[in-house]
C-alpha cells in the first residue's frame, strides 16, 4: 500500500518520531497520489507520531497586500500550494496570525508553538513558529520544491539583517478566530532587485544536518534548523549578500 511506503521514505530520511517538522512541500513532485494532500497529512502525521507537532507555512503574501489589507484568520487563504492550503482547513488545524507569514499546525505543541505570532511586527520575528522551531530542536522538510523557498533564512536574515531586507511600514488588519479585529503595524521585507539564492544551503551545512533521499517519486531535504540557523547566521554576517544574487 502507499501509505506505508510513504512513511517509510519520511521515516528513512530521518524524520524523528515524537519530533517538531515544518515542511514545505511540492504535491505534483510525489507522482500519482491517491487522496492528495490527505495523504500527504496522514504520512506525516503518522511518521511522527501523536506525541509529534507537525507544522506548514500557511504564507498569504500574495493575497494580504497593501490593496487588501486585511488578514482574517479564518478566511484568508494560503498562495503557496494544494498541500498547505488543504491543511489550512482541515479540521483540528490550528493557524498563527500573521497578515503574511502565518503557520499552520497540528500536534501537542501546536498552541505553544503559534500563540505568540501575533506579538510580532516583522514576518519572521522573535515569536514567530519558525525560530521556536529552532529553539525546540525542529526539523524543516522540503518535499520535492527543492532547497529555495526555505522560508526560514527570513528568520535568519532577520538577525542580521542585509541591506535588501527590510521594506516599508504597512498597516493591516487582522481578524482573530472569534471575528474581532485590531490594526498593526508591521515592517515588512523588501528584496528589491535580489533573486533568493537559499538553496546554497547545501554548501554550508555540515553532512549531518542535511540529508536528502527519496520519497514516494519526490526528491526530499531533511534539515536540522538548529543548525540551519547556526550555520547561515555565521555565513551572514561574513557575506551579507551571499544568499542572493542581483537581478
């Protein structure tokens, strides 16, 4: 059955049981795949196990924009793929607010790990899901989209910041779960005229911390963030534009 090869494969590239994984993710890269994305939830989940929180990036960059201002926490969609908008609305799901950068999440950290998104007023701040990954000794999955759309180097990039990084002041709108809604400020990012380059991860990581295989037909990168966020960090702050190029 697929199932069981599709956890075996996760659990063979070195996903811990028990564990935290924030995973990004690529459905058409996995081949046929009975279910979709329920599937791809149901080998995660169970690749983890109940005592492990399982977290994806519910990103609506695209959709909250200075035109529409407004994050709602129950109705604002994810731009960033089937997989995570599916668990976005998937009963027992649990999502950040974040007018931009929000994450979803199941498990028994999921609470713990999102409660406090919403102190922040940059993408990826001090209370953001993906530095508390960090600091819990995480895992970031990349399941078939390769190394590049690593949302945590913003997190990273945050602590150093490099000239491209920053953007302009914004005001939106957030609507929390029971309908009420507040006004924030956030500093938002720029990146103007740079090409994200986060895939040179691979080139300063050491062998342990990443390991990449195959999972059902998809070509998957297992990453240990603490050591992501170690390693980067270093690498910034001695070249602050390496992990870009100029376009």
């Amino acid at each position: 059955m697929l199932l069981p090869r599709f956890v075996s494969d996760l659990r063979r590239l070195g996903l811990r049981p028990g564990g935290i994984v924030l995973v990004h993710s690529s459905l058409s890269s996995l081949g046929q795949l009975p279910g979709g994305p329920e599937t791809v939830i149901r080998a995660l989940l169970e690749a983890i196990g109940p005592e492990g929180t399982l977290l994806l990036p519910a990103l609506s960059y695209n959709l909250v924009t200075p035109d529409q201002p407004v994050f709602d926490l129950r109705k604002t969609g994810s731009n960033i793929g089937a997989i995570p908008e599916y668990f976005r609305r998937r009963a027992g799901t649990l999502r950040s607010i974040h007018p931009t950068h929000s994450v979803c999440a199941s498990g028994p950290l999921a609470a713990a790990l999102l409660g406090d998104h919403a102190r922040d007023t940059t993408p990826l701040g001090p209370h953001s899901p993906f530095r508390k990954l960090r600091d819990l000794d995480g895992q970031i999955l990349m399941l078939g989209c390769g190394l590049g759309p690593n949302t945590s180097f913003h997190g990273i990039e945050e602590l150093a910041p490099p000239p491209y990084l920053f953007g302009p002041e914004q005001v939106f709108t957030l609507v929390d779960e029971k309908g009420h809604s507040r006004q924030q400020t956030y500093t938002t990012h720029g990146f103007d005229g740079m090409k994200q380059r986060y895939e040179r991860a691979a080139q300063i990581l050491p062998p342990e911390s990443l390991q990449t295989g195959k999972v059902l037909q998809a070509t998957a990168h297992l990453i240990e963030a603490r050591a992501l966020w170690t390693h980067a960090l270093a690498v910034l702050k001695a070249e602050p534009l390496f992990f870009v190029d100029r376009v």
